[in-house]
C-alpha cells in the first residue's frame, strides 16, 4: 500500500507524530500557510498536487478542512482521496463541536494551535510589509495596525495538542495576548480526526486494491 499526504503545513506536527516510521507513507508534502486567502489559487494548487500523484500512490490524504474553498474538492482529483472534517485546521484539531461551541462562547476569539502560536506577532508584521511596503511613509505604526487588524477581539484560546513541549509556545501565546489586550486562555485539542483521516486514507487504498 502507498499512502500519498498533501497537506497544509498547520498540520505537519500532527501528522508527523502520526506517520511516524509507517512504511505506507509514499510521498508527504506540506503546502504554505497561508493559501486560504486566495481560494483560486488554493483549489488550483491541492488539484493539481494531488493529480500529480496518480500512479504513484494507492490514496492521498488531502490535510486540508473547507477552507472556504474546497468543498467537494475531491471529486475533482485523479487519485482516490480523503479530505479531513472541518471547516478549517481549527475544526480538524478541537473537532467541529466543539469548535461551533467555542465561537458560541466567545465569537472574537483568535485560535492559537503550537503553530500559530510560533508564527507570533512577527507573521502579521511581515505580510503588513509585503502588503504595505510604505507603511512608515503613510505614518502606520505597527501597534496601530495590529489593532485593527484584532479590533473586536477579547480572547486567545491556545490549543494544547498534547504532543508536549509546549511550555515555551503558551507563553508566545500568552504574551501575544497581553500585547493587544486580549485575555488569554488554554484547552485541550485532539488528534482524533487526522487519525480517522489517515485511517479512511488506507481503507480506501485497500478497497481500490481489491478493485484490481
């Protein structure tokens, strides 16, 4: 059996704690975050990743929930493919209830997995300078930006995804949190729905195997 991964890069700590020394994993690529924002690119992109692969792998898991974009996706790829249950990396790591819940509890919540606790206030200040080279010339501080950018939140939720060596990311996440004001608080994620995913992933090979 060969077992094909395209995934989004938020997934990679997950998945590689998961894969770990699994003999069927063929191919494994992680794409940049960040892609959602352009969902054009994003459905072109996973599509043709995926197609690529037809002939060398059994199935691909596609790391990816909805993302706004990729609804029905599948349906569009050469390969037998399996996409993960949620409306995004949030949904796939605390479940869709439980993330439904949670914007019930606090709607201007900024969601901080290890992963985004680690690309910290320095990811908004670089696309603020991609996006806005002259910044300093239009008098746009970067406090002032990050204000609006978070204007209508209260919260910082990180998720634990009980892989460890977290300490160091929820005081990040923490001290992201203080700088803007935010309250911060902490739960309990899971790895649930990537386990299902990789195991649908080669349930599916094994039924296109039997097909031969």
């Amino acid at each position: 059996m060969k077992i094909g991964i395209i995934a989004c890069e938020t997934f990679e700590r997950g998945l590689e704690k998961l894969i770990k020394d699994d003999p069927d994993i063929a191919y494994k690529e992680y794409m940049e975050f960040g892609l959602h924002e352009f969902p054009q690119v994003l459905k072109r992109t996973v599509v043709d990743k995926v197609n690529s692969l037809e002939g060398k792998v059994d199935a691909v898991l596609l790391g990816y929930g909805i993302c706004n974009s990729l609804e029905g996706i599948t349906s569009q790829m050469k390969v037998p493919t399996v996409q993960l249950v949620g409306d995004d990396c949030i949904g796939v790591l605390i479940t869709p209830e439980e993330y439904e819940r949670e914007r019930k509890v606090c709607a201007g919540t900024m969601y901080h997995t290890p992963y985004f606790a680690k690309m910290n206030k320095e990811w908004f200040e670089r696309k603020m300078r991609e996006q806005m080279p002259n910044y300093e010339e239009l008098g746009i501080d970067m406090d002032w930006y990050l204000g609006k950018l978070f204007d209508g939140y209260s919260r910082v939720l990180f998720i634990d995804d009980g892989l460890g060596g977290i300490e160091p990311l929820i005081d990040m996440s923490r001290q992201f949190a203080t700088d803007l004001h935010l309250r911060h608080e902490c739960r309990c994620g899971t790895l649930r729905l990537l386990e299902e995913g990789l195991a649908r992933t080669k349930a599916l090979a094994r039924e296109g195997a039997h097909a031969l």
